[in-house]
C-alpha cells in the first residue's frame, strides 16, 4: 500500500508525540515538565537541527533557499468589467 507524504509525515509525527509524553512522564507530568523547563529546551533543539538541515541545503524551501526568482516579474492581471 503506497503512503503519501503526508501521511507518513503524520504517523512519524504522532510517534514522536506518544515518545515525548512518556518522557515527560518520567519528568513528573506535563505541568512538571513545563516547570523545569522540557518542552521548551526540546523545541529549541529541533528548530536547530531544522535550521542546520536549511543551511545544509538537505531541507529544501520552495522560494527560499532553492527556486529563487533570478527577477522581479510582473504578473499579469486580468480584470472584469
């Protein structure tokens, strides 16, 4: 059965949810958790390891770092009367 893109990104998305709530469960639970300041520190190292994979060029954006406008192009508008 083929999965789209979407979808795997999904499930890998709801695993890495049920792994990070079991390891905020050896915390002491969520509010825990946020006490000591868990989620965000996690946040921060996967906004780094996503903005290395940017810079790296292994993550592409569309506009950003690859498919880039070489100049600015009028676009043609069509109107009703």
């Amino acid at each position: 059965m083929a999965t789209t893109g979407h979808t795997f990104r999904s499930r890998c998305s709801l695993a890495r949810t049920q792994t990070g709530s079991r390891a905020n469960g050896s915390v002491g639970g969520m509010t825990k958790a946020i006490e000591t300041g868990v989620p965000k520190m996690r946040i921060e190292e996967a906004a780094a390891r996503r903005q290395a994979r940017i810079d790296s060029g292994r993550e592409v954006i569309v506009g950003i770092n690859k498919h880039l406008l070489t100049k600015a192009s009028r676009i043609a508008l069509r109107r009703h009367a």
